[in-house]
C-alpha cells in the first residue's frame, strides 16, 4: 500500500495532468517530477494507494490514461 498525503490534489485533475503546478508547490518542477514518478509507480507496480483529497473510502489505484494517469476508487472490501 502506498500512503502518499498530498501528491495528489484533486483526484481528476492532479492525475490527469501530473505536470499542472498546485498553489502549495514550493518548488514548481520537483514537484511535478515526483507527481509522475509516484504515479507511475502506482500504476506499474498496481498498489493500493490511500490518499488524502479522494473520494470515500480514499483507496484506489492508478491507471494510465493518455499522457496522464486516472484513479481508480476502489469499494471498502477492497475489491475492483
């Protein structure tokens, strides 16, 4: 399971676009950088990801869409 707070701010628009900047970004382009490389992770490696800014119940995973990514919630049985 990856825990990863707030890499993600939205969980359609941070995914989609990894590179957009957020407001809360202290260093704009590291944190696009760690925006896909944490995104790319989830997907490859298909974790469950807890994270905060997700719709009830904040698990999901990863998908790749296009050149960006989607979430993809998951039930609380943890089942897709």
């Amino acid at each position: 399971m990856l825990i990863w707070g707030d890499c993600a701010h939205h969980e359609v628009a941070s995914l989609a676009e990894p590179g957009w900047h957020a407001l809360f970004d202290m260093d704009k382009a590291a944190g696009a950088a760690t925006r896909r490389r944490i995104y790319d992770m989830a997907a490859t490696d298909d974790l469950v990801v807890a994270g905060y800014h997700t719709s009830f119940p904040s698990l999901g995973y990863v998908g790749r869409s296009g050149t960006g990514y989607r979430w993809i919630p998951v039930t609380h049985q943890l089942e897709r």
